[in-house]
C-alpha cells in the first residue's frame, strides 16, 4: 500500500462569506452574486489534480463480473484483489497437558486362579485375590497437540482493463504498472472486472458536501488561500466584463492585481500538495545512497578475511 497525505477537509463556506465581505459594495448592489462560487471551487479543485479530493477505502463485493460504486466515487487510486485460499491442517508448537485421577473401577491386570493372584505383578502374599495387586487411585495425564487450517492471504494490483478505464484513475495510479491477469474497468457506476466473484479492496478520490451542499475542500491555509485568491480574480473578472468603457481601465488594474494573486496561490498550493511524504523521503534518501553502487567493485574475500582494499 502506497502513503499519502490524510487532510482534513472543510466547508468552503468560510472562503465564500469572506469573499463577499471583502467585495460587499458590489454583492449590496447587484453586480455580482455568489452563483457561480461552487463553479469556481471546482475548477480550482480540477486545477489542482485529484491529490485535493479525500481518499477513501472500499471493500468491494464481486458478484457476476460486477460491483456497484459509491455515489461519491471520483477517481481509483488504488485497486486490489483480495482473495482467502484453505490451506491444510497443521498441527501447532505448543501442547496442552491434563490430569485426572479417578478410584479404580475396572480391572487393569487379569487375575489368575490359583496361587499368585495377580500375573506380571510382584506381590508378597500368595493369597492375594487381586485387589491387594491392583493400585487404589489411577492418575492419568493426556497431552493435547491442537491444529489449526493455514489460510493464506493473496492480493495483486489490478490491471486498467482499456484505455477509456484510464480517465477514471489519477496520475499517481499504482495499478498502472501492474501486469496481473485479473483486469478492471468501469462505466455506468460500476467497477466491472473479468472474474465472476471475489472481493477487491479500492482505495478511492471521493466528492464529498456539506448539509448545504457544498463540496469539501482540504482545511490546509495554502488551498484556501488559492481558492479565495481564485474566486476574487473570476468575480474581478465579471465585473470587466459588465462595465462600460469610462470604468474598463480602472478595473483593468484591480484584475491583473488579483490575476497575480491567484497565480501565486495557485503556485504556493501546488507545492504544497507535491511535498514528499515521510516514507517518499526515506525512500529518496536509500535511493541516493545505493545511487553509485553499481559503479563499484566486486570485492573478493580471502583466507583470513582480507579483502582487496586492505581492509577486514
């Protein structure tokens, strides 16, 4: 399984209530209105890639060649196939001893008529008639080995079934380079694959709103910042488009200022959304120091271990 970043996500809600505070004199007016905010929100979001949409995982039950998706469903990340194969029984380490101590009831040496009563057994007294040879408490101790089925547990990356599954997975898609068997596609909501039944583990881009109906954003000060700069240059932008001439280059100046802000958002959110994650990092760093050793000699190693460079 692949990391990644987990935000938190927010209403945008805020973002649209200072918008329209900071350009109260134009929405008290009339000029413009917030229609078009979610509009806006989902181009920002669509700028930005899939990375500021919420991952979610799905177990998806396979039955005839098929399996419905989430409503919110967006875009794959991941998609695995998990299956459970029944191995045979194997018997475990460890044992469990017990103890029972009954009264003899039952006779555990034949006895013989005549003479020694008891046969195989030494007793003293010729007379015995069988109950002085046998032992008045009998202990028995059981050890107990139990077994268990070994179950094995297999899972793959699917393969994209067809180039037109390409548009439902994002960039960083591990099942891109994947060349199982077992392939995937989806279309009309539903995730459909070429086998008849199993259960698949998706990890999935997902849309998700509030009680008012407006889509989630990730609550990190950088997106917000790109939205809000973003939402301000289209609302420059539509009164530019609204005014006369007498006004055009006064509002002109005001959108290219608040174009250059959301250019510089924009750019700000960006990094923030392609910062290595803490296992990317580690990953990076064994890169760069396992970088050169192809480029290396083989050593050899002698009686005494020395080794060509003079060293142990």
């Amino acid at each position: 399984m692949s990391y990644y970043y987990k935000y938190a996500f927010t209403s945008p809600e805020g973002v649209y209530s200072t918008v329209k505070e900071e350009f109260k004199s134009y929405f008290d007016t009339g000029a413009v209105d917030d229609l078009m905010f979610p509009t806006y929100l989902n181009k920002c979001l669509n700028k930005l890639g899939r990375s500021s949409y919420a991952i979610v995982p799905q177990m998806l039950y396979i039955d005839h060649f098929e399996a419905r998706l989430p409503d919110n469903f967006y875009a794959v990340r991941e998609a695995w196939l998990c299956t459970n194969v029944n191995g045979f029984p194997v018997q475990t380490a460890n044992s469990f001893y017990s103890q029972a101590a009954s009264q003899t009831t039952i006779q555990v040496s034949p006895v013989i008529s005549g003479g020694k009563a008891c046969q195989n057994v030494d007793c003293a007294n010729d007379s015995c008639d069988g109950t002085q040879c046998m032992p008045a408490l009998i202990q028995a101790v059981y050890k107990t080995n139990n077994a268990v089925t070994q179950t094995f547990h297999k899972q793959y990356l699917l393969r994209p079934g067809n180039i037109s599954s390409h548009k439902h997975c994002s960039l960083d898609c591990a099942n891109f380079g994947s060349n199982a068997p077992d392939s995937f596609d989806i279309r009309d909501n539903k995730f459909v694959v070429n086998f008849r039944h199993g259960h698949v583990y998706l990890l999935m881009y997902v849309t998700d709103y509030d009680n008012i109906g407006n889509q989630l954003i990730p609550d990190n000060y950088r997106i917000k910042e790109f939205v809000e700069h973003f939402i301000k240059y289209k609302v420059v932008e539509t009164l530019t488009n609204q005014v006369n001439d007498e006004t055009f280059n006064q509002l002109q100046q005001k959108l290219g200022y608040y174009k250059n802000l959301a250019d510089e958002a924009y750019i700000m959110a960006q990094m923030e959304i392609q910062k290595q994650t803490a296992n990317e990092k580690i990953m990076s760093i064994k890169k760069n120091l396992n970088s050169f050793n192809k480029y290396e000699l083989p050593t050899r190693t002698y009686r005494y271990g020395w080794r060509r460079n003079g060293t142990q």
